[in-house]
C-alpha cells in the first residue's frame, strides 16, 4: 500500500480513542496530520507521539458543533498546511435516554456534532479537493447506525445520516476524483465503551461471532486502507469493522 508523503489529511476528534488511532496510523504512513479537538493538552501528546514516530503533525482546537469554529480552524489549516487532502470526520458525542424522557437540546446536541459537524467541514474543505481532483472523505459512523440501538435514537441516528451523506457526497463529486466513503465500527475498546458495566460488555459481546471486541487500530487501518490509492475505485460504500455483528 502506498504511503501518503505529500497529502495533508485532517483528523476531528483525534485527542483520543479511534481519532487518536487513526492520526497515528495516518502519520506513520507519511501524511502531515491535522490534529482537531477541543482538548488541546491531549492534542499536544498526540503530536508528540507522531513527531516522536518521525512524522509532522499540527493540532488545532476545534469545536465541530460550532459553525464559526469549523469556519475558521478550517481557513487555518489550510493557511498553515496547504490544502486537505484526506477529510476523517471521526468527532462525535453521545447522550443517551430512552426516547420517552429524551430532552430536544439532547437530541440536538447529537445531531448538531455528529452530523451537522462533518457536513460543515467538510463543505468548507471541498473546494481545494475538487481543484486537484482528488481527495478521500472518510466518515466515521457506527453499528447502531445500521441496526438502530434502544436508548441511542439519537446517537443513531445522526450515524445513519452519515451514511446517507456519504452516499450523497459520494455521487456529487465523484466526477472530481474525490472518493467518499464510511467505516462503521461495532463494539471497540475506547474511552467511550469503557463506562459500560460487564454486563453490558458482555451482552454486546454475546451477539458478535469473532466473540471479542475490536481494537482502534483495527478502525485506523480500515481508513488508511481507504484513504489510499489502493481504494481508489471504493466510493459511496459503508465498511462494517465489528467482528461480525451486523451483516448487511
């Protein structure tokens, strides 16, 4: 697989879990990162750790449920690093209730970071892409976007919104060279699913065949694969990483 010497590819979410993993591996293969969170300090140790490895990397502090924040990190980055070619909107939050009890400002609050966010950015990131007609845009949405989760209305579904968009993305621009497409992950050892109790490890567990969870890098390597030339003929497509546990 080839590297990516030369392309700058932007990471949201990257101070930890899969967006820390996935800059890692993007950096190892050769690209200049972009690192973009809220939390600086943990920016900085990913920074470190890539520029440790021998590969560059930036971070910038980026709020994707603000609209004036991605408008502004994103003329940023390209002032400081050049054009984006390689988009991985990863950055997401959850606030789970039963449907009944759901507040509308949590609803939104889902909806407004885990979609909303990557439509934004990665309108404000298109137009250099389409100029060199090429570019990848990765998007990072889940299992529950597929097969819909009690408890998650809105988690899930911002995430299969993510999948309609790449689709839509997907269509309009792949006539400019630009592949879109999505990596959907099930049940992956991170901060996130680390506040579940062993009962719920285990009945997550339970309906996943290879019968463990994944790992971060196993997402990592699922998107460098399709940020490479290697994908170069994969767009509008949703590749499951979860063991198994759903097979659409």
């Amino acid at each position: 697989m080839a590297g990516f010497e030369g392309r700058v590819a932007l990471v949201t979410g990257a101070s930890q879990g899969i967006g820390r993993a996935v800059a890692i591996e993007l950096g190892r293969a050769g690209a200049t990162v972009a690192l973009a969170a809220r939390n600086e300090s943990k920016l900085a140790e990913v920074k470190s750790e890539i520029e440790a490895a021998g590969g560059k990397a930036e971070s910038f502090a980026l709020d994707v449920a603000s609209e004036d924040s991605i408008k502004s990190v994103a003329k940023e980055i390209v002032a400081r690093l050049g054009a984006v070619h390689i988009l991985v909107n990863n950055a997401g939050v959850t606030k789970d209730g039963l449907v009944l009890r759901m507040k509308t400002a949590d609803w939104n609050d889902v909806l407004t970071t885990n979609l909303t966010g990557a439509f934004l950015l990665t309108q404000a990131l298109l137009q250099p892409m389409m100029k060199a007609r090429w570019g990848r845009v990765i998007n990072i949405t889940s299992v529950v976007g597929e097969t819909g989760q009690a408890g998650q209305a809105n988690y899930a579904a911002s995430k299969a919104g993510m999948i309609g968009l790449t689709k839509s993305l997907a269509r309009e621009f792949a006539s400019r060279g630009i592949t879109v497409n999505a990596v959907a992950p099930g049940y992956i050892e991170t901060a996130m699913t680390a506040v579940l109790n062993d009962d719920q490890k285990n009945a997550m567990l339970s309906v996943v065949p290879l019968g463990r969870a994944g790992a971060d890098a196993d997402i990592a390597a699922a998107v460098r694969f399709l940020a490479s030339d290697d994908a170069s003929y994969i767009t509008g497509h949703t590749l499951d990483v979860n063991g198994g546990m759903y097979m659409g």
